[in-house]
C-alpha cells in the first residue's frame, strides 16, 4: 500500500455517518453554533496531536494492529489483548453499525418507508435488515483480494472528497442560506446550568472525537504498506488536515442552511440543510454524495478493522482463528468475525447511543496509546525512531487532558453509554483473564 493509498484509508475512515449526522445531536445538547464551531476545532487540534504520537509509535512498530501492538508492547499482553477486543466491539464494528444506520436513515428521502421513530432504541425492522444486508456486503467485498478492496477505497474516497467539496462550494456560491445562523444562539442555551454546560460540552466533544477516530487509520495497515516508517506519518497527518477543513466547511453549510433550533435532535443534518440551501431537487443530489461518503467510510472500517483481529489472532492461541486468511491475503474470520458483531448492534441502539458508546470507549484507549509515546520514551530511549512526535513532551500531555476531561464530563451526560463502554473494557480483561494461556508473541 502506498502514500495515496494510505491518506485516502485515514480521509475515508474519519469522513463517515458521523460528520452527517452529529451536528444535530451537538445542537440539542448546546444550542450555541459559535461554541460548536469551536468544539470541532478543538477535536480536529486533538486529532492532530493525537496523528503526530501514532505517527511516532507507527514508524518505530510498523506492524499490522496500531493500538494492540503499541499497548501489548508498552504495557503487556493483556491490555493488548482489551484493546483489540474494544477494536472489535466498539472501535470498528460500533461505527459501521452507525454508519450503515445512518446511510439507511439517508435513504428514506428517496424511500419514505425506511423511515424510523428517532426515538426508537433499535429492532427488527425494515431498516435495520437493510442496514445489516450492507454489512455483509462490504463483508463480501473485502473477503476477495486485498488489493481489490483497497481499489475499491481509493476509488470511493475521490468521489466523497470532491462531492463535499462541491456541497460547500454550491453552498457558498447560490445556496439560499441565512448568515446569521452561525452566530445566532438558541435562548434555551442561557437557561443551561454550569454543570449541565459542561456535560453538554463532554458529550458533545465525544461526538467530535467519534467523528475523527478514523485519524489512526493507517496505522492498522502499516505492515501492508511498502515504506511505513515514510508514508505512514505523511498519510496520518495529511489525511487529518484535509479532513479538519471539510469539517469546518459542513458545520458551516449546516448552519447557513437552517437555524441551531432547527437542526437540533436531527440525525439527517445534511437534509435540513439542504432544502433551504438547494431546494427539493437539490437535496436528492446532496444525498447521493452523503449516502456515498458514508458507504466510502463503512468500507474503510471494514477493511482496517480485520488487521487488528489477525494480528490478535497470531498471538494468542485461543483466537487464533482470527488469523486464518485466504489465498488473496484476506483474513477471513476476522472479516466475518466483525461482520456478526456489527449485525449485532446494528439491532441494539439509536445512532446517536451507538455514536456515543463508541466514541467514549476509542477515546479511552486512544489516551492510552497516546500515553505509550511518552512510556517508550523513557523505558526505551535507544530504540530508532524514524519520526518523532513534534512538539513532545507537550503534544501527548495536553491529548491526555483534555480527553481526560472529556470522558469524565461526558459521563455526566451520558452515563449509560459511557458505562457501557467502561464495561466492555471490564469484559474484555474477563476473557483474558479466563481464556487459555497465550503463547509468547514474536518479538520484533
């Protein structure tokens, strides 16, 4: 896998369901356009701090795993062995259950019939069967060779980045927005309390932070790549910056188009928005170019996320299944591994309680990579370090705050899906800790 190949696996992982539908759920809780505008900012500094220790962690361990081979290595098997299971739960199948949520949820312009109650936790229904038909399609896509899903990425990914880039640019140039939007603020934000401000910003910052996951995507692919000490850190942060602009762009085009109060609880920002902006005929071309850039991004999951498991798989014994690959090179039950799991939860929630479950849980062990530049750096000076975390010790530091301070208020507002997600973690040392005695890994 080369440069081109690797940022556009970082751009498709981030630019998924999230950045279409969480503006919405930020507008219910905080009512105040200017200070989510700033929210985004702040998430996309954090992803950025965030590239710049994987990138370091990356080129001196550029094996397939990222978060499991850092964690197992700096702190053992057994946080290792959490963290791949939270990859499997919550990092990867979690936010393709969003994302296949969401484009289902997009759909129903064209499709009426497909749309849900919002309110509705999760069931058998029409939707849901159709969002997990499109799991096991990508499933099915990434099951033939590795090049042909990464073909298939590439591809997706050039079509979502200039389809958002021509939505803000029509936006900008005949969209019948009003600017006031962006500044005006709801009058229910002044009657929020302190402590009810500061919840709402720590849920709002996990919804941020969930939408700019994907930044550690090449990293799960580093020993696919032909020169990851090189292109990994050049893929993490190029991927990052260019996703951080577009992001800003759709918050703006969100805004322009409608008011903080009119997008507030809404899943389908990019379709209130649009109306206003574009009117009717308008609105099915903006969909397209969403329910692709979501498709580009459940893709991007689906093939990063199987690295994680086949790397768990060749280390401990008893999953050692999950290493078993075709002759194409695909790892095939971990593919089909993920693929249940993701049905699985595809049925359990909404998809701002999915968005939020995941995004608390990756931004705890996202901390804790980070937390491994710093470790290494002192138990382990002497190992060659192809890149170095700019800024350092100061880039770890500030990432490890302020997520810190973010899981503590989102659990304040959110405390079922942030327990959920402290219990997966729980579950995950459980399984460990009851499973049969892994073998020694390979030392590299």
């Amino acid at each position: 896998m080369r440069l081109r190949s690797a940022t556009a696996l970082v751009i498709a992982n981030i630019i998924g369901a999230g950045i279409f539908t969480t503006t919405g759920f930020q507008a219910a809780d905080i009512r105040h356009p200017p200070i989510i505008f700033l929210l985004w900012v702040i998430g996309g500094i954090l992803a950025l701090l965030g590239a710049l220790c994987y990138a370091e962690l990356g080129a001196m361990m550029p094996h397939a795993g990222a978060e499991y081979v850092y964690l197992r290595e700096t702190y053992g098997r057994a946080l290792g062995f959490m963290s791949a299971f939270v990859s499997l739960v919550a990092g990867f199948s979690a936010a393709i259950a969003a994302a296949t949520k969401s484009f289902v949820a997009y759909l129903s312009h064209f499709f009426p019939f497909l749309a849900e109650d919002p309110t509705a936790a999760g069931a058998i229904s029409l939707s849901n069967i159709i969002a997990v038909g499109l799991v096991w399609l990508l499933v099915a896509i990434h099951l033939r060779a590795v090049r042909s899903g990464t073909s298939f990425n590439d591809l997706i990914t050039v079509f979502k980045v200039a389809g958002i880039v021509a939505i803000i640019l029509a936006a900008a140039s005949f969209g019948r927005g009003d600017v006031a939007n962006l500044t005006t603020v709801s009058a229910t934000f002044e009657e929020l309390s302190r402590t009810e401000t500061f919840a709402a910003f720590g849920t709002s910052l996990i919804f941020v932070m969930f939408c700019f996951t994907g930044w550690n995507a090449a990293g799960y692919v580093a020993g696919e790549m032909k020169d990851p000490q090189r292109d990994l850190p050049r893929a993490l942060l190029l991927g990052t910056v260019v996703v951080l602009f577009l992001y800003l762009g759709l918050n703006a085009v969100y805004f322009y188009g409608a008011s903080v109060d009119e997008l507030a609880g809404q899943a389908e920002v990019g379709l209130v928005a649009s109306r206003t902006l574009f009117g009717e005929r308008g609105v099915s071309l903006v969909t397209i170019v969403l329910c692709t850039s979501i498709l580009a991004s459940a893709s991007a999951m689906t093939l990063a996320g199987p690295r994680v498991y086949y790397a768990l798989g060749r280390d401990f014994t008893p999953f050692s299944f999950l290493a078993k690959t075709r002759s194409t090179g695909a790892p095939v039950a971990a593919l089909l591994a993920q693929g249940i799991v993701t049905s699985i939860i595809v049925l359990s929630g909404r998809i701002d309680q999915i968005q939020q479950y995941a995004g608390f849980t990756l931004t705890l062990f996202s901390s804790l990579a980070v937390s491994c530049v710093i470790v290494l750096r002192i138990r382990r000076p002497e190992v060659e370090r192809p890149f170095r975390a700019w800024g350092y010790p100061i880039t770890p530091i500030v990432f490890l705050l302020v997520s810190g301070w973010v899981m503590y208020w989102a659990l304040q507002g959110r405390p079922v899906e942030s327990v959920l997600g402290l219990l997966t973690v729980l579950l995950g040392g459980l399984i460990f800790a009851i499973s049969n005695s892994p073998r020694e890994p390979e030392r590299r």
